[in-house]
C-alpha cells in the first residue's frame, strides 16, 4: 500500500473533497438566478441584470473578523462569526447605495475539522442570506504547523451594484442637516483586542461567566453578530433621499463619519441622544476606559449612520422603526473651520 506522504505532512486531500460535499446543500441555498457555477469551480460566474441601470459600477469590500475569532476559539462557537464577516463587507458596500450581488470567503486553518467548517459556512450563508447576496465561492485553505489547534483565520470579500447616478458619497451634505443613528447589536467586530484583555485577562473570566450587567454569559455577549443593516437601508433608499450614509466600525464616530464629510461642514454627534447597551458601560468601568477612548474604538450602540433632510428626519425614523430598526437622531451638521475636527462628540 502506497503512503499518502502528503498527508502524514498535515494536508488532507481527501478530507478536503468531503468538505465540499458537505457544505454545498448550505451555499447553493444563497443561490439566486445570476448564480452560473456551482460550487466546486475555478472561479464563480455571475451574471446580473442591469437593464434598470444606465451606467452601472462595480463596488467591492473586503475585510475580516478580526481577533473576535479569539473569542469564538475560547467558547468553542463557531456558528455566528461567519455572519460578522459577511456583515463587514456588504455594510460597506450599501453606504454607497449598491446592493450586494455575490460574496466570497478565505478560511485558513491548520487542519480541516470538518464539523468546525460546516459551522462557520454556516454563520456566512446565514449572513448572505440576511444580505440578500449569493456566496458563490471560496477557499479552504489546509495549512500545518501554521496555526494552533483548533485556530483559523477568516477572510472575504463582497461585490455590489449602483447605478452612477444613484451612488451616495457625501458630497451633497450640507450644514443644518440631520444625523441618524441606526442601532448596533452590541460590539460587532471591532475593539476585541482591548475587550479581551479586559474580559479575560484582568476579570479572569470564562466564556461561560455570566456578566449580570448584560444578562447573558461572556460567550453570548462577546459573540453577537453584527447587525446587517442592507435591507433596510435599501428599501429606504427606494423612499428616501439619503445624502450620505457610514458603517461605524473601527474607529467610531471620528474616523468614519469624517470620510464621508465635505471639508466645510463639521458633525455633531450628542452624547446621550440614544440608547447605548450595557457591555459597553461594562467594559468602560471595568477598564477604566475614558470616554474619549470609548468614542474611538467603539460604536457605543450606533453601527450605522444616515445623514439626511431635517424635514424628513422624523419619518425616516418611524420608517425604520418600522422595519424593526431602532433608529434616533443623534447629531447634526453645522459650519466648520479649519481648526476644528470633523467629527465632535457634544453634550444635547
């Protein structure tokens, strides 16, 4: 019998070949009528009908889930991160008004467990499908000695579609606008490398420790998915004129409402102007964390930002409402000089 020396070197070809038959049923699941390939193929062929567009663009993101995986690998959980993968991509994307078409995933890991990969494809077709996009490829990469037992690293990208005319970039915001806050659902994927040392390293807590402030253990606190904002900002792009929109990510309010503003208008965010839920209190105290460094690494409970009309504000709000978003006015634009920021937190 011929050793399969590529094997007892740490990659499984076989293993490999069972994944995919395991995981098809789940990816053809997101599959819409523009999907061409199945799974399995060289590259992924789509095929969009842009027949309502009289100059369509191409928009694409990509990102990745960031040391939240450290969380995942602590709890043994590994079926809601794909969900935060794909939720960093295509809120990228609908800042710009494009809707996402397809998306594409890299996990590396040092051997493929099966049960593990099932689950994280899992979370990714879940979030596809809150997405409203097809995950028509991607790659499983084996890869020995390279990463520790058990670990992976998660990776992938979304492309979407907008009409040019239709593309939101800023440029029309002006001062007396107002800002609106859609809600997060908790710390999405960002700041985990400052709420792990606090959590694990000077708490000295477990995945399964109950943090009485949340009402929910560690595991199920640390590892909410980040809300997917693409469908209701979509169907609000169909009845509202948005002048500009963020994805407050890593760096909070400063470092992303700036990328969308014009360099004569500054934002005012008004702290207190919304509910901010209670890890982020949590991780504040128990850090001793300022509140400028909360504003900077955090979302304080805000994942998604809309700049619109002030006499549209209030109904766009119940619009949300609505569809199940919380929503809340929490700033507005005024006048800036050159001396002052882009972006400044303000008491109402």
């Amino acid at each position: 019998m011929t050793r399969d020396l590529y094997r007892d070197s740490g990659v499984d070809l076989g293993k490999a070949n069972e994944l995919v038959k395991r995981i098809r049923p789940l990816v053809r699941s997101t599959f819409n009528s523009g999907v061409i390939t199945d799974i399995g193929g060289f590259g992924g062929l789509f095929s969009f009908d842009c027949r309502d567009l009289k100059n369509p663009v191409l928009v694409s993101s990509t990102d990745g889930v960031g040391t939240k995986l450290k969380v995942a690998f602590l709890a043994n959980r590994h079926d809601t991160v794909g969900i935060d993968l794909v939720a960093m991509c295509v809120n990228d994307i609908i800042v710009q008004g494009a809707r996402p078409l397809f998306f594409l995933d890299y996990l590396a890991m040092g051997k493929i467990e099966l049960d593990l990969v099932e689950q994280i494809i899992a979370g990714i077709v879940g979030g596809c499908k809150q997405a409203k996009c097809s995950l028509i490829g991607g790659e499983t990469a084996e890869m020995p000695d390279f990463y520790q037992e058990n670990e992976y690293d998660l990776a992938g990208f979304a492309v979407g579609l907008v009409d040019n005319s239709q593309i939101i970039d800023g440029s029309t915001i002006h001062v007396g606008n107002h800002i609106i806050g859609l809600a997060s659902s908790g710390l999405h994927s960002n700041g985990y490398s400052l709420v792990r040392r606090i959590v694990f390293d000077q708490l000295k807590m477990e995945p399964d420790s109950f943090i009485h402030e949340c009402n929910r253990t560690v595991a199920e606190e640390l590892l909410e998915p980040t809300a997917i904002y693409v469908e209701s900002v979509r169907k609000l792009l169909r009845q509202f004129k948005i002048l500009g929109m963020a994805h407050i990510t890593g760096g909070g309010f400063h470092d992303n409402i700036c990328r969308i503003l014009p360099g004569a208008c500054q934002a005012i965010v008004y702290h207190g102007s919304w509910e901010v839920p209670a890890i982020f209190q949590f991780l504040q105290e128990k850090g001793n964390i300022s509140e400028d460094e909360m504003y900077r690494v955090f979302n304080r409970g805000i994942g998604y930002v809309l700049i619109v009309e002030p006499e549209e504000s209030d109904e766009i709000i119940q619009f949300l409402y609505a569809m199940g978003e919380k929503a809340y006015r929490i700033g507005e634009i005024i006048a800036r000089d050159e001396a002052s920021p882009p972006v400044r937190i303000a008491s109402e």
